[in-house]
C-alpha cells in the first residue's frame, strides 16, 4: 500500500524539475561558473582583449607583498564593517525596544522612521550626504551656530571614514522592522514571571529580551556583515577613496583594477579575498552562534 | 496621581519619538528644501525654508546632459527595473513552487544550495559575469539584469517564496489535485491568488534595489542614451566644475520621489515583506 503511494506521486513530483529549471540553469551559468571562474582568472594575467596566461600565485603574491594600496583597503573595509554592523544593529534594537510598547500611531511611526532606509546604496542620497558635509555644508553650519569648529568629514582622513558609516547607520530601518516583529514574538509570560521574581527591568532586557530574539540578531549580523564588506556605492560617489585612501574600500580596489584599468586576473584575484573574508567571518559566526543563538523550535523541511 | 503619571510619560514618549524621527527625516526634509535655493543660500547656511520658492533648478536640471534629458534617462529607468521586477517575481514564484510542493530526488542537496547562494557575494562573480555578457555583446543593454531575473538568481526572493508557500496549507493542492487540476493549474488557480501579499512584497523590493542599484548599472551601461537615473546623477555631479548644488539636489529629489511614493502606498507589503522573511531566516 504504501509502496503504491510512493509510485503513484512519482510522476507528479518529477515534474518539480519543470519549476525549478530556470533557476537550475542560473546557478549553473550565472552562480556556479562565474564563481569558478574568478577562481580561475585568479591565477591568471587575464584581460580583456589580450590572452590569458596562467602565472600562479603571481597575482596573489602581488597583492601580499607587492600592493601597498591592499592592505590600507582591507583595513579600511574590515574598520567599516565593524562601525556599520554594530550599529546598526544597537541603533536598530534600541529603536525597536523603545517602539515596542502600546502607544498609538505606532505604524505610521515605524513607517517614517523606515523612510531613511528605502534609499540604500542611492546615487541621490550618497550626493545629499556629500553636499551635507562639505565643510561649508549644513552640518559644519550647525556646529559653528552651535560655537563648535568647523570639521573637515570629508577632507580629514580622521573623519572621512566615520561620514561614511554614518549613511549606512542611518539606514537602521529594515533591522528595526525585523526586531519590531521578533519583539511582539517574546511570551509575555516570561516578562511576568521575571517581574514576580523581582528581576529589574535591565534584568529583563538582558537575560529575557536579548536571547528571545538572538535568532534575528544573527540574521542580521551575517546579512550585514556580507554586505558591509562588499560596500562601493557611497564611499565610490561621497569621497572617491580619498582623502589619502582613508576610504578606500575593497569594493572601490575592485572596481578600479578590474573595470577601470581591466585588470581583470588580479581584480579577480581581490575579489576571492573578499569572498574568503566573507566566509570567514561567516564560519565564525556560525561557529559561536550554538553559544549564544537560541532557537525555540526546530524548523525543518 | 497614578493617571497624571502616565499621562506624563506618555507625553515623554511621543516626544522622544518625534525628536528622532525629525532627525532620522531632516536630511530629506532639507534636500526637499534645497532644490530651491542657490550655492549661497545652501552653503554655510542653517536655514532651513528657501527664500523663495522657484523651479529653474527643476526645468534646468531636467535638460540633463548633452542632449539626453531625465524624461529619457526616467525612461530608460523604468525599462530597466520594471521588466527585472517582473521577471524576477514570475521566475522565483515558480522556483519556489517546485521547492515547496514536491518531493523530488536531489531536494535537499538543491535546497542546500539555493540557501548557499544567499550568501554568494556579488563581487565574486562580477568579473565572469562581466566577461561572460561581453562574450553574448549584452554589454550595454539591459539584458544582464533581465537575465538574471528569468534565471531567479535572486535567491532571497525564492527563499521568501518558499516560506511563504510552506504556511500554506497542502490540502489545497490535494483537492486541486482530485478535481483534476495538473501542477500547472493547481499552482495558478489555487496557490498563486493566495500568494499575492508575497508576490508583491518581493516585487516591491526587487524594484527597490534594481532602482537604487548603482554599482551593475556602473559596470553594464556605457553610452549616456541608456544610462539609468543613478548614472545620470553621478555624471551631473561630476560635469561641471562650479557645481550648482540646486540644481543637482532637485534631480536627486526627482530620483527619490517614485521610490517614497511607492512606499507610501504600500507600505503595509514592505514592513509584512521584511518582517516575515527576516524571522523565518
């Protein structure tokens, strides 16, 4: 009987192969071969227009020891991740906690505050933030009314980083909504309870709020982290790198050695750096995410 | 007492609220303000409200460059993102149905996978890409973002889908299935309906980042007649040597109204869109 059943679903659930081809065929032609592929050019002196020739470590090796440009890149694209995703991450939370309450206009609150966040890598925006901070823009205004100095944000090389992170902080939204959701998840029961045993409301926070909604934070965390790391948009169009390269991100090195100067081995070569930076850190994550990542229930497919 | 104390913080609330929603807001509240202003009036000034309001930075930023104006490059835009929206939505939507639906050999290795490719950065497979479409002479249409879109290697939307899917319950199909529906119809007739509140979360975001997108439209699109709005800004930015702040504020102001006005009208699809597919990540 049962063994009918299996048989009687087979033709039907081959069918699966029909809906899934298109994106079959995707990973195989635009994931998996490129991903090969740049792996491949890696070890390459690959251009385009010219033949490829096989050099080995050469580009690699180059890029260690020979680039001076490379390390100030890796540095400045790790300094902006560990800015950005930590807080955005505080601000996002802190937000959300404070929303989560029984006010009223709560919608059309967290939906002005999303506003920021539609923008995301937006020419339109990263150019608002270059004109805010110029060191006759507003912000400089604000502060000399305020009696403060004027502060070079995009010309220091003390600043011009920190401008930058600034525009990702501001975009908190999507994290927020998330935390916002996960909030109204936490059982109340556990709140009560806690209040019973006279726990106090920073007791709370810690040892109820934070592990009920670690699952959201480590969402979060990985998604942000592979993003930061991969950031062109607003330090390509507010600072162009500079000044002195204190913006420099990998994103930019990439952009300019494989598209400006097409240098298209060695850009690759970079950009399996950045791909194994990125799983790095993401086994990391993983790694010690059985020490502080709680999951309720075990989903399963 | 009690009443009077809560009425206290309540007031303390919303005016914490309003405080930083008013910071969150002002640089597009001031960027709406400074399309009407000149250099003077922009630059080491505090002052939000313009002198008087006048739209010569609109008609004149408008004329763009050369001889391609912001009607063309809106234009080119929405053929850009509007077809990559809806390629993206039908391709997932079908992906996701085999996914959730059936039981086939090879599931969980593929599923495995789809999962993996969540995390594959762009950066790593720009280059091949790049070569690959210059190979096709895709370089300078918009077909590198078309295709992709039609191959649904936009995992997360497939992954949204297939969560979304998975809530639904499965004797929908099977009574499709004993009326007599193939897969086909069981899937348009049945389940699609059920899932438009999905479908048009990830239309919308598919639609926001191709829009936002600067860095693949910097890479595909060369020639200025097919430049989006993004490589529009950016070119204006960089094409004068006295830059007329007023002028390039009022075009990026243009730049932002589609994405706030879709936003404001469906904004119940976005905050649904994210908070579902980030909690069930």
């Amino acid at each position: 009987m049962k063994q009918k059943k299996i048989s009687h679903y087979k033709t039907r659930d081959y069918q699966a192969f029909l809906y899934i081809m298109p994106w079959i065929l995707g990973f195989l032609i635009l994931q998996l071969y490129p991903f090969m592929a740049s792996l491949v050019y890696s070890f390459s002196d690959y251009n385009i227009g010219a033949k490829a020739e096989f050099v080995g470590l050469k580009n690699y090796s180059k890029l260690f020891t020979g680039d001076n440009e490379f390390w100030n890149c890796l540095k400045v694209t790790f300094v902006y991740t560990l800015y950005t995703v930590p807080g955005k991450l505080v601000m996002a939370l802190a937000v959300a906690v404070f929303l989560n309450r029984d006010i009223k206009g709560i919608n059309l609150i967290r939906t002005f505050y999303y506003i920021p966040s539609l923008f995301g890598g937006s020419v339109a925006i990263a150019i608002l933030w270059k004109l805010m901070f110029l060191d006759n823009g507003v912000i400089n205004a604000v502060l000399n009314t305020l009696h403060l100095p004027t502060v070079q944000f995009l010309g220091d090389t003390r600043y011009a980083l920190k401008t930058i992170c600034a525009l990702e902080i501001w975009q908190f939204g999507s994290s927020m909504v998330m935390f916002l959701a996960a909030l109204k998840q936490v059982p109340r029961s556990l709140y009560e309870a806690a209040e019973i045993d006279g726990a106090s409301k920073a007791k709370r926070f810690f040892r109820i709020t934070i592990p009920q909604i670690t699952p959201i934070i480590f969402f979060n965390m990985i998604m942000q982290m592979i993003q930061a790391l991969q950031n062109f948009t607003s330090a390509f169009v507010i600072t162009e790198g500079g000044p002195l390269k204190s913006t420099y991100v990998l994103g930019m090195k990439l952009y300019k050695e494989g598209f400006s100067y097409f240098k298209m081995g060695y850009a690759s070569a970079i950009s399996w750096v950045v791909f194994t930076v990125i799983l790095g850190i993401t086994l990391i994550i993983f790694g010690t995410s059985k020490f502080w990542v709680f999951y309720g229930d075990e989903g399963d497919f | 007492m009690k009443t009077r104390n809560y009425k206290a913080r309540m007031v303390r609330d919303y005016l914490i609220i309003f405080i930083i929603g008013a910071l969150l807001l002002y640089p597009i509240i001031w960027m709406f303000f400074a399309t009407f202003k000149d250099n003077r009036e922009i630059l080491g000034s505090i002052k939000l409200l313009p002198e008087h309001f006048r739209f010569d930075y609109y008609i004149q930023g408008w004329k763009g460059t050369g001889k391609v104006t912001y009607t063309h490059f809106f234009i080119n835009t929405f053929l850009l993102v509007l077809p990559t929206t809806i390629l993206t939505v039908v391709s997932s939507a079908l992906v996701a149905y085999g996914f959730a639906r059936f039981k086939f050999p090879g599931k969980k290795i593929l599923f495995a996978i789809l999962i993996a490719t969540l995390m594959l950065p762009n950066a790593v497979i720009i280059i091949p890409r790049y070569t690959l479409y210059n190979k096709f002479n895709w370089i300078n249409t918009y077909l590198p973002f078309y295709i992709p879109a039609v191959l649904a290697c936009y995992p997360f939307f497939t992954y949204m889908l297939i969560q979304f899917l998975r809530g639904l319950p499965r004797e929908l199909d099977e009574s499709a299935y004993m009326d007599g529906c193939g897969t086909l119809r069981t899937f348009m007739q049945v389940l699609l309906p059920l899932m438009k509140p999905a479908l048009f979360s990830a239309g919308l975001f598919q639609f926001l980042w191709t829009y936002n997108d600067y860095f693949n439209a910097l890479i595909f699109i060369n020639s200025v007649k097919k430049f989006p709005i993004s490589l529009a800004l950016r070119m204006s930015l960089d094409a004068e040597s006295v830059v007329q702040w007023g002028k390039i504020m009022a075009m990026a102001f243009v730049a932002v109204v589609p994405v706030m006005l879709l936003f404001f009208a469906a904004q119940k699809y976005f905050v649904e869109g994210i908070a579902t597919s980030g909690l069930k990540g």
